[in-house]
C-alpha cells in the first residue's frame, strides 16, 4: 500500500491548476463564507434522513424527491446572492 506523506499532499494541492484561484473567489467575499457555511449546514442535515432511508424501507422516489428538495434548498440562495451582485 502506498503511503502518502503530509507534505506529499500539499505539494499535490499546489500542482493542481487553478486552485488558488478557486480559493480565492470563494475566500474574497463576505457572503461566499455565509454561503460555505450554510452549504455545510444544510449537507449535515440532510446526512441523518438519508441515513435514515437507507436503513428502513423507503421507496425509491421518495429518496429521489427528497434529493431534488435538497437541490432546491442549497443552490437557490446561491443563485439569488449571485443575481443580486
């Protein structure tokens, strides 16, 4: 098994074309951060209800639906912080 070294993995990072300026469009404004950290909140909570389909006997389309009301939910207010600017 290969072993990947901490500075293995930074020096990987850095190769990668384009990231810090990703980074630095996410980082540059104030808003992208709120944005960020509802993405996070809103991944973390849908986490427990999928776990929950997937352990019990939820029929397809319900999980489906439920994917699509998550769609919804996250890239809305993106879209409206991005029109508004």
């Amino acid at each position: 098994m290969c072993k990947i070294k901490k500075d293995d993995f930074f020096l990987y990072i850095d190769a990668l074309p384009n990231f810090d300026r990703v980074m630095n469009f996410v980082f540059e404004d104030k808003q992208r951060y709120y944005l960020c950290g509802y993405w996070i909140f809103v991944i973390s909570t849908a986490i427990i209800p999928l776990y929950m389909a997937k352990s019990t006997k939820i029929e397809t389309i319900m999980v489906r639906k439920f994917f699509h009301l998550m769609v919804v939910v996250m890239f809305v207010p993106a879209l409206f912080f991005q029109v508004s600017k």
